[in-house]
C-alpha cells in the first residue's frame, strides 16, 4: 500500500506539472570515420583536454554505468579501462595526448535523419555583487536549495515517462508542483539564502547561466554553482521580448537582453517572470564552476548536451563556428546540460567567465556536426 501511495502521487504531479520531453528522432546513426578525415583534427592543442579528460575520469569512475539513461550508448568497463590507462600516462604534452586518443577511442559522425548538422549554442560564467548580510542596496536573495522541495527518482520505479526526476512539495497532504518564479519572487520560499545581491537582473541571468562568481562587498570572491531547480519548463526571455516586440530580431544576444532588462526595471520583473523555471544553488570552492557530471567546467574545452542522447562524460569532437565566423573545431567534453539543450546534435559551448565571455556567448548561434568518440 505505501508503494501504491506513492505511484498515485507521482502520477498526480505528472499530469499536472508542465513537462518537457527530448523528442526522440526517428533515425540516429553512428557513421563510424577515421581522425585522418576529420577536418583540422591534428591542428588542435590536445594538451588543453588533459584536465578535463581526467575530471570526467574521476567522475566516471564513481558511476556504475555510463550511458544506462542516453540513447547512445558507451561500454562502461572500456571507459574505465582508458581512464585508468590515461592516469599512468607519463607525458601529457600535445603529441602524447593525442596519440593516446587516436589509440583508444574511434570517431563516430551523429546522423539524425540523414543529417549530420545540428545546432550550436554557447554560455558564459556571469558576475555578479553580492554581500553575505543583507543590508543596503544587497537586498535580493540568492536561495539555496529549499527545505520543502521534495524529489522523486522515476528510475527507481522503472517506470517509462518522459522525465525520470520529478520535484514538487507538500500541500494539503498532497504532493504538487513546486512554485513558479512568479510565486517564489513575490512571496518567497522556505530556503536558506546563500548570499544577498545587489542586481535582480543579474541573479536572473545567473540562474540561466547556472553559475557565477560572486564580487562580495568585503574585498572577497566566491563562486556561486547550480544545486538544484524548481521543475518548471525553461522559457528563454530573448524569446518573451521578441515575441512581445519589445527587442528586435537580431538584438536578442545576451548582452543587449541584460542592458534592456537594466533599462527597464518595470517591466523587466513581468517579462522574467513569465519564465516559470527557477534555479537554486550553492557556494562552491571547485576552480571553475560545476557542470552536471560535478566537475569543474573549462572554458573552451566543456560543452553542456542533452543526457538522453549524449552520456555525460564522453568525448566529442566539436566542428561549428565562432560569431566572428572563424571555424570553431575541437575536442571537447560532455560535462554539463541544460534545460533549451534538446536533441544528439545540439550543445551549449561554454565560453568562460567575465565580460568578454559574455559578448561571445551571448552572440553564438551556428550551425555545425558533431562527432563522439568511443572507446575501440
């Protein structure tokens, strides 16, 4: 009976709870290459992938499956194998890095209907002034995980729905969807607050962010990551504001959202929280901020996928362009998600932290291929 209760109330916030589900293609396939045909392969610099190879690695190694959740799937045993292979590696210079990739791994081209192009965006590391006392212009919590959220592991169940976590909270008994932005902003919740900021605008664009690093008013820097989020869909406000009129096409890149929101004030706070979707975090001493896998992510070198066709861990060889239309061709890893990320050819590059970081973030939107690479 306890086990009936609850499949009734997962059912119950199922069907009430907005959902968003990775529509599944009809037809992925792997076309199995050679590096040699790869374009620029050889020109990377595969010393920059040596750190990241091995924080992936470390999280590997502490996972009993890999891909039991992805579409494309990767023999965990293999992995661990070349992980384990790749700590005794005595050079990890450009050469030796490379080779031992060309050795243990092959690359595979991701076809989604015969096609291979997909979708590539990027995301940065915001800024932000924040104080641990609120006082002054620090008025606006930073909220870490609530108290009162409750989650529900669908895969504990085996049950086949769309999302296999399910957040919510108790009211009268019953569990229901948790609360909206909206609702969160204007009657707050039961949650510690991590920090106090100075800028509703900036702890907005953090949240879509996931992460950002923290200017504290005693002379002080922390780095503030992702704990967790509300449940609700993610609805972009470059999206809201084109559709509404208020931003023109081709004005809708990351910067000039975050001057018209400033400019704005009013109506800022309406049109930010006709997103539903909230996100909670964490302070955090990790040297970058922490992706979905829980490694610290790299600036060029770290790609956020969609997990129910990317397992998080592996390797990919990236083949876009930056804004500036200059080719964009490396080896990254998958090490974090994100909510607008959907589909096997789609990824969000992650630029790095600051202003300049923000600029070319805020502006990337390109075509591109995707290859993973899997263990021989």
């Amino acid at each position: 009976m306890k086990y009936f209760g609850l499949l009734l109330t997962f059912f119950f916030l199922f069907s009430c709870a907005p959902q968003q589900e990775s529509a599944l293609p009809d037809d992925i396939q792997l076309k199995r290459t050679n590096f040699s045909e790869i374009e620029a392969f050889d020109a990377d610099q595969f010393s920059e992938i040596s750190d990241v190879f091995q924080n992936s690695c470390n999280a590997i190694e502490k996972k009993t499956s890999l891909s039991s959740d992805s579409k494309i799937k990767i023999d965990h045993k293999k992995m661990l194998d070349i992980c384990h292979s790749f700590k005794s590696l005595k050079s990890r210079n450009n050469l030796s890095v490379k080779n031992f990739i060309k050795h243990n791994f092959e690359p595979y081209l991701i076809v989604v209907n015969n096609s291979s192009k997909g979708k590539f965006t990027s995301y940065y590391e915001a800024e932000l002034k924040a104080s641990k006392t609120k006082h002054g212009q620090y008025k606006y919590p930073i909220y870490g995980k609530p108290y009162d959220l409750i989650e529900i592991n669908l895969k504990d169940f085996d049950l086949e729905l769309p999302n296999k976590r399910i957040l919510g909270r108790i009211e009268q008994n019953k569990l229901v969807p948790y609360y909206t932005r909206k609702e969160i902003e204007n009657s707050g919740i039961d949650a510690p607050v991590i920090l106090w900021g100075d800028d509703k605008v900036d702890i907005f664009l953090m949240q879509i962010q996931g992460s950002a690093v923290a200017l504290l008013d005693d002379g002080n820097k922390v780095r503030i990551s992702y704990a967790d989020n509300n449940g609700h869909r993610f609805v972009g406000i470059g999206s809201i504001l084109l559709q509404k009129g208020l931003l023109k096409k081709g004005e809708a890149s990351m910067d000039k959202i975050r001057d018209w929101l400033k400019v704005n004030p009013q109506i800022a706070d309406v049109n930010m929280n006709e997103n539903p979707r909230f996100i909670f975090h964490k302070i955090s001493d990790a040297s970058g901020p922490l992706g979905a896998l829980g490694v610290p992510l790299k600036a060029g070198r770290s790609l956020a996928v969609d997990p129910a066709f990317i397992p998080l861990g592996s390797l990919l060889w990236l083949d876009t362009t930056e804004p500036s239309g200059r080719p964009l061709q490396k080896i990254v890893a998958a090490q974090d998600i994100g909510a607008a990320i959907k589909g096997p050819i789609r990824g969000d590059y992650f630029w790095g932290h600051g202003e300049e970081a923000l600029l070319q973030a805020g502006k990337m939107n390109a075509q591109g291929q995707l290859y993973i690479l899997l263990p021989r």
